[in-house]
C-alpha cells in the first residue's frame, strides 16, 4: 500500500528519519548492555545523550508543525508519530539507567533470554529505520508493519521465557526484582516499536 501525501513540507519527513535513526542508535546501543568490560554508567550516559538529543528533535518537529498552514497529512497524526518514536527511546533509555543504578551487570551477564531481548530490539530499530527512508519516498510500507509485528511476538514470546527463568529459583529474590524490572522496560520499548508501525500503517490507509 502506497501513500498519496500532500505535496507540501516534505522536510518534515526529515524529522521522522533522523527519528527513526536514533531508535535506531539507541538499540543498537543497548545490545552492549552486560558485555564484560563495558562500564553501564557509560552506556547510561549514551543512552541518556541520544534520549535529550530525540527531545530536541521532536521539540522541533512540534515547532515547526505548529507554523505549518499546510503539512504531508493529518497534523494530529504527525504529533502521535513523533511522539511515538520519542517513546522507543525513552524506554530503552529506562532499561540501561535502571541496569547502571541497580549495578545488574557488574559481576553477571544478562540472563540469556535477555539478550535475546536486546538482539530483537536492534532488528526493530533497523527495521524502523529503513522503513521511514520508505515513509519519505512513499514506497510501499506493508513490510514494515508486518515484521514489527512478526518481531514484537518473538518479543513477547522471550519475555514469558525470562519471566520463566526469574521465577525459577536460579536467582536470589533481589536479583529478580532488578532483572524483571530491566526486562519489563525492555518488553516495553518492543510494544512501542510496533506503535510506531501500527502508527504509520494508520496514516498509511488514511491516505492512500
């Protein structure tokens, strides 16, 4: 399914792209988290910086809407979208700030159903961020929302595996409380990648 958008502001569409990019960045970042050496107060901090820096961009994606007569569609679904992206990051950003403050990592390795979390995530984000290239060129976008969700089921269906393991007694009742609260976020910023799709697949029927 193609769209057939205004052919007004298409600039704007950068916005969503440099969006989608930092999804993109972020879950890429996260894929370190538990790798021995690598210091979670630094993935924290560059969480956080690409976290501030998609602030900043949909600050400006919101200003420049807001001085549009004219926008490439609905104006309400251009502030959900951004809005939507900007909560990818914001849970991704939760998880490592949570596995910095607890110190989950220091002398363990992320349970592997957790990594399995985190190698899903990245493809999301590479997902999204070549699908909003396609977003801009008004290419057809059915791909996109069916393999987020394709992707978002592996995800949930890894989460129940962690949950299982917590649960399982190999870990002590402090260590669970701080391993499901890192997967809980990560569980999250996977329910919020496929928002994103399902987002544009809405904008997409709206407009075609």
């Amino acid at each position: 399914m193609r769209l057939r958008l205004r052919p007004k502001q298409p600039e704007l569409f950068e916005f969503y792209i440099r969006a989608a990019r930092n999804t993109a960045r972020a879950a890429e970042a996260m894929a370190d988290l538990g790798t021995p050496g690598l210091s979670a107060e630094a993935l924290s901090t560059r969480l956080v910086d690409i976290e501030h820096e998609n602030d900043e961009l949909t600050h400006e994606l919101y200003n420049k809407l807001n001085s549009s007569f004219i926008t490439p569609f609905d104006r309400d679904d251009m502030y959900r979208l951004g809005a939507r992206l900007d909560d990818v990051i914001d849970h991704l950003e939760g998880a490592a700030t949570l596995a910095h403050l607890y110190c989950a990592f220091d002398d363990q390795r992320p349970p592997p159903e957790m990594c399995e979390q985190l190698g899903v995530l990245r493809e999301l984000g590479d997902l999204a961020a070549r699908a909003f290239e396609d977003f801009a060129a008004k290419g057809d976008l059915k791909y996109y929302w069916v393999g987020s969700n394709e992707l978002e089921n592996r995800a949930d269906r890894i989460y129940r595996h962690l949950l299982v393991r917590l649960f399982s007694g190999e870990y002590d009742a402090l260590t669970v409380l701080k391993l499901k609260e890192i997967g809980d976020a990560l569980e999250e910023a996977a329910d919020a990648f496929e928002q994103v799709a399902n987002t544009v697949e809405a904008i997409t029927v709206k407009e075609s």
